[in-house]
C-alpha cells in the first residue's frame, strides 16, 4: 500500500501535447469556421461533435499537463514555481478554447424548428442529452468576443484571489497545547482537528490560535470574498440570470423547484438542529458550547485507527456492499492514488478529483488517526467509485452532475459507520449514535444554513455593492444561529466564514445535503431488496447523459420536498433515538 500520490502516470511529453493542441484546434477551427453545413445538416453536426469531443478529451482544461501541476500544487501551496507551471498551461488551454468558441456561439443561434430536427435525428443519438441541455441554456450564450472576455478576466477576477488567501492560511503555524498536555507549533488544519479535543482547555488553546490566523487575515479575505461576489454580479448580469444562484442550479441539471424544495424542507426542520445542541451542551455539561465546540468530541472512543486498520474496515465494507467497489479501492491504494497525512503546505482538507475518461482519479486525505478519519477515507472513496464506474460513459458525459455528486459518498461513508457500530458496547454505541447525528446534521442542515448565508451575502452586495467584514460576520452569525438555536454561543464566530473555501463556489454546498438525503432513501431501498445494489451501480455508472430526475425515477425514487422532509423524519427519529438510550444509560 502507497500512501503518497505517485504523478508519474500524468507525465509525459508536454511541449509536443502543447503542439498536439494547437494542430488540432486550427484544423477545426479551418474546418468549421469556414463551413457552416453543421447547423443545418444532422449529419456534419454529428461529424463537428465527434471531433470536438476527441479534442475535449484530450486537450481540455489543460490536460494531463495542467492536471499534473494542479495536484503538485496541492501537496506543496507554498511553491510558487509550481503555481506558475499551472498557470502557464491554464492559460495556454484557454487560448487553446478561444479558437474554437464560435462553434458553440453558432450552434446556440439556430432556429427552434431547426434544434427539434436534430434532436429528432438518428445521426445525433449519441449526442441527444448533449443538445437538449445546450440548447435549453443557449439563451446565456453571449457573443464570442464577451464569452472570450469573461474567460480571459476569470482567473485575475476571481481565481487568484481564492488562491491566494488559501496559500496565506496553509503557510500559518500556531502554537497550542497538544493531548499530552504540552506546547506544541500545529499548522492550521491540525488546529481544526485539535478543536475537537474532549478536553477543554486543548480546545480553548486551538481556538485562539486559530482565531488567531483568522484574524491576520480578515482584511484580507474581506477584498477577496468582495471579489468573488463581483465575479458572479457581473456575469450574471451579462447573462440575465434573475436569482444568483441560477447559473448553478441550470448547470447542475436541476430546475427551481428542486433547489426551493431541499431549501424549504430544511429550514422547516431547524428544530431538530437546535434540540440537538441542547442536548450536547448537556452531554458536555455545559449550559451552553462554544460555536468553536460544535464538532467536539463528547466521548472520546480510546482507539485509534491508523491508516492500516482504517484501510480494513473500508475494505470489509466495500466487500459486503460489492466486489467492483473493493476491486477500485485496492487498485487505488497499490497503485499511489491516495495521499494519507498531513504535511506542511499541503491541502488541509479532503478531496476526490478526477479530469478525463483517460486520466486517473486521486484522492486527497489528511488522516490523524481519529475515528471520523475513518469515515472521510470511505466518503472520498464514494466519489473516486463513482469516478472510475462512470468510465463507462462518452467524454462529453463524464461528469456527476453537482446536485447527486455527493450521493456516493454519503452513501459508503454510512456504512463504515455501522461497521463500527457493530464493534461497540452500548455506551460507545450512544456516543457514536450522537458523533454520527452531528454529521448528518452539518451534511444536510449546516450546509443549507451555510446556502442561505451564500444566497443573501449575493443577495445583499447586488443591492449596497461592497460589503464590510463586519456585515459579512454579522450575516454568517445570524445564519449560524438559525440552525444551531441558543445553545451555541456565537463569540468570535463572525471570524470563521473566513477559511470555509466552499462558499467560494457559488452555491455548491446544496448538494452534500441532496446527496445525504438521496443517499437515504438508497439505503432503505437497498436493506428492503438486497439487489438494489445493482441499480445504485447503474446510478454510479451514470455521469450527465440523464438528468437526476430521470435516473431516480427510474430507480424508484420521485425528488420533491416531501420527499426531502421524510429524509429529514429519519434525523428526528435518530434524534429521539439517542434521547431514549441517553435516559437509560444514565447520561441525559
């Protein structure tokens, strides 16, 4: 077993790739430019389409080159040759699309007569989702010298920004008491972890250190995250979208009554959040916990899991559910695909990514030994399974749509879970039952308060412009509050929007609490008829060739907000669950 990411399958021959590139986008943009037979002969729509999809596969978004250096970049944030590497290839790649960009500039000009015919033909079968989808959306396509514009400013407007404040954090190193009881320097996602010390007075200790950070660069990430919201004003102005979060939710292949059921049927159930953290501050025996103590452990369960034994419990998982699904991981783990500890610069978080059809998948982890790291190992594994089954499909389709992206994941991390559940006597079981609760809870209720602080941070900068660290903190705690109730005290908590990197990516936090939930009624399926794992396989297997609505009805499952509030039902009973044993264990 490697723990450490071995590149070597991404290197290569790059300068003659960069050459490769530029051949291959010139001959189309000779070819196509010039003949305009695809927009009204089925036939050379479908020979345009073929060509643009082996180019995409091959060249798009950099590739392996641009890969390569992305995730070098995320083992080491701190080197800036590698930062340049990539942003060299970035660039070249979007020069690269440029030339070919009147293609789709044109296709989204044809007639509705003309669309229906070719969705009708058998020639562009293959490419019918495609179509369907462009042509639904083309109405956003601008001209071809502003989509070249708002390429070429992306980087300068938005993506530097969030990489600069995200290379200043992991350079900072504070000085907090570790679990011996001594002094030691951490860097700031061991802070994090530290936080969820039983101990009070280590987490108190990696509290103010972290603030501490937080702190130095306030300022900073008030200019950066003013950036990123005059990003999204303006090319959504551009493209006369009427809400903020409209771009995502028409390029997640989902629709308003989907986003506005999930957000309704959550904010409906805040109650369950509330009464949950009255009850940890009880457990903690604490009239009231610290916004700093919300993922702090109650209990510690003395064992620590290491990444040999972490490894074992995932692989008895994925055994029980499929064979396919321990086959991927061992691959993975042979084959240097999962990066396992922290170190100094790298990433502090924990991540899947994946590019091409052709490329390998990765995953990033940043394991300490903790039970939770157990859970993260197989959450990141959903989502590398879900990668590599979805091999299957063409390049233009391999893609999870963000709305059931985080479905796998959810889905294998629920299962570890219960393998360890069966390990446990009943004391243990009650303190894993309240851990697991909490991190339902922050997947499906935190990250739609965290889309409701989103939406009216847009919300409220669309309509004053520029918008103060003080407002900012001020909205992030009022949205804090709603979901987490009296029980928390929200003291400093105005600081701790700063280092969350997801709110930086217009509106994706939706989709953890869609996936759980989906993920849910997977599961009842799947303890109802053992062979339900097999259509969970063809849901997997299925990037953006069907919208979500379609694969889920097929399966059985309709998508609207009763559905979401039944979802919801089984936290509340898990609630009341642990409220019973709590009782007889003598600890409520």
């Amino acid at each position: 077993m490697k723990t450490e990411w071995d590149l070597s399958e991404l290197e290569g021959n790059f300068d003659k790739t960069r050459e490769n590139s530029t051949k291959f986008h010139d001959l189309f943009k000779k070819k196509w430019e010039k003949d305009k037979s695809y927009l009204e002969d089925p036939k050379k729509l479908k020979e345009a389409l073929d060509e643009l999809e082996s180019i995409s596969e091959e060249f798009s978004n950099g590739g392996n080159e641009y890969f390569y250096y992305q995730l070098k970049g995320e083992l080491n944030q701190n080197d800036s040759e590698v930062r340049r590497k990539a942003s060299d290839i970035h660039n070249f790649s979007i020069n690269e699309s440029h030339k070919i960009l009147f293609f789709s500039v044109d296709l989204s000009k044809i007639s509705e007569k003309k669309r229906k015919e070719f969705l009708a033909s058998p020639s562009l079968k293959k490419y019918k989702p495609f179509l369907e989808d462009f042509f639904e959306n083309s109405k956003y396509i601008l001209s071809e010298k502003e989509e070249k514009i708002l390429s070429l400013k992306q980087n300068a407007s938005y993506g530097m920004w969030v990489d600069m404040l995200k290379s200043l954090l992991s350079k900072e190193k504070r000085t907090s008491l570790d679990e011996e009881g001594g002094k030691k320097e951490f860097i700031y996602p061991e802070l994090i972890n530290l936080m969820r010390s039983q101990n009070k007075k280590i987490r108190i200790s990696a509290k103010d250190a972290f603030e501490d950070i937080l702190k130095k660069y306030e300022d900073v990430a008030e200019f950066e995250i003013n950036a990123v919201l005059e990003e999204a004003k303006i090319n959504d102005e551009l493209r006369e979208f009427t809400r903020a979060d409209e771009s995502r939710i028409k390029g997640d292949l989902i629709d308003l009554d989907f986003i506005n059921s999930i957000l309704d049927a959550v904010k409906s159930k805040f109650s369950i959040s509330k009464e949950f953290y009255v009850l940890k501050a009880k457990l903690m025996k604490e009239k009231k916990i610290g916004y700093f103590e919300r993922s702090a452990e109650i209990k510690k369960i003395e064992k620590n899991f290491g990444e040999n034994e972490s490894v074992k419990i995932v692989k008895k998982v994925f055994s029980n559910l499929d064979k396919d699904f321990l086959k991927i991981f061992e691959e993975m783990l042979d084959s240097g695909k999962i990066d396992f500890f922290p170190k100094m610069g790298k990433n502090g978080g924990a991540f899947c990514t994946h590019l091409k059809l052709n490329s390998p998948v990765y995953v990033l982890l940043n394991h300490t030994g903790k039970l939770r790291d157990v859970s993260v190992i197989a959450h990141e594994m959903g989502h590398a399974i879900n990668a590599t089954l979805m091999k299957k499909e063409t390049p233009f389709y391999y893609e999870s749509p963000k709305s059931t992206a985080e479905v796998a994941s959810t889905f294998m991390e629920d299962f570890v879970y219960k393998e360890i559940f069966k390990e446990l006597n009943e004391e243990k079981r009650f303190y894993l039952k309240v851990m697991k609760l909490e991190d339902d809870l922050s997947s499906i209720l935190r990250q739609i308060a965290l889309y409701l602080f989103e939406l009216e941070l847009h919300e409220t900068f669309r309509k004053e412009g520029y918008i103060s660290k003080e407002k900012i903190g001020e909205l992030f705690v009022k949205h804090m509050s709603e979901y987490m109730g009296d029980a928390v005290e929200m003291q400093n908590a105005h600081l701790w929007w700063i280092y969350l990197e997801h709110i930086r990516m217009y509106f994706y936090v939706y989709s953890y609490a869609s996936g759980l939930l989906i993920s849910k009624a997977m599961q009842k399926k799947l303890r109802e008829d053992n062979s339900f794992i097999g259509k969970i396989k063809v849901f997997l297997s299925t990037g953006t060739s069907k919208k979500p609505r379609e694969i889920f009805k097929e399966m059985g499952i309709e998508i609207n907000k009763e559905f979401f509030l039944d979802g919801l039902d089984e936290l509340e009973k898990e609630l009341e669950e642990i409220k019973t044993l709590g009782k007889k264990l003598g600890k409520l």
